[in-house]
C-alpha cells in the first residue's frame, strides 16, 4: 500500500460521486453512505440531506470525514481520504451550490457511464417526505490518499 499525491487524491474525488460520510453522534461513530460532488472552485465537497440523526449530529460536531473508493480487486485499490468541516447553506447560497451538485453529477454520470441523466432522483435515493432538503458542504481541510496495485 502507498500514498498518493494531494492531486492523485483529488483525482478521486473529481471522478466519483459517491462515498462514505463519518460524524461523530453523542460520542458514537457513524459511517453512511452520500452523494457528493466535490466543487472545483471552493475546494469543497457539496451534498444534501434530510432531516434525521445525520444532520442533527452534524450541527453539534461539525467534524466529519469522507472516505471515496475505487476497487478493481484486493489487491488493486485507491482511495481518498477527507478530513473536513460541515457547514449548511441556506437561501441563494443553497440554491446555487443545489445546482452547482446537480449539473456536477450529471457530468460525471455522463462522462464515466455514458448515460444522460435529467433529474436528481436518477442518482439520489433521498426522498424529500422528511421535509425540504437541507444543503450542505464539506469544508475539505486535509486530503490523503492511499494506493494498492499488484
């Protein structure tokens, strides 16, 4: 296993679109599972939520990490590693970084699996039953990578 570069982390990043969100609840880890897009222009990571345990957690602790996976096998593997800060959007901030995220998967979409997609719930499962969405970004404040080729 080695390390890679800042870039060849950020590489990551810019090629996926989903990974592993970790916060901190009453003194308790919890991994799960977001979309995300990481924004070029402010060096952060732009996702929404609902309502729940995950956002409730995160106005509490506003540390969390982010982990991104590519694996081919075992033993043929990277991966990228944010340590970062949370911090939720509102009003027109919100409704640009909104679209800023969508338009962002949608090109990765295109881009890495050829498909043309036209509404955020072809790649998002989140319902908005729970109320509106809240916005959010991942202040990225280290990156690291690993690496595992044969």
């Amino acid at each position: 296993m080695n390390e890679i570069s800042v870039s060849e982390s950020t590489s990551i990043l810019r090629k996926n679109y989903t990974g592993h969100l970790a916060y901190i609840s009453d003194g308790k880890p919890y991994v799960v599972p977001i979309t995300y897009y990481f924004d070029p222009e402010d060096n952060t990571l732009i996702s929404y939520t609902t309502e729940g345990h995950k956002v409730n957690a995160l106005r509490k602790n506003s540390s969390v990490s982010l982990v991104v996976e590519e694996i081919q096998s075992m033993v043929n593997w990277e991966s990228a590693l944010v340590l970062g800060e949370f911090e939720e959007l509102n009003g027109e901030k919100a409704k640009e970084k909104l679209h800023t995220f969508v338009e962002g998967i949608k090109g990765i979409i295109h881009r890495q699996e050829h498909k043309n997609v036209e509404f955020i719930n072809e790649f998002s499962s989140k319902s908005y039953s729970r109320g509106n969405p809240i916005i959010y970004i991942i202040k990225i404040l280290e990156i690291t990578g690993r690496r595992r080729e044969t």
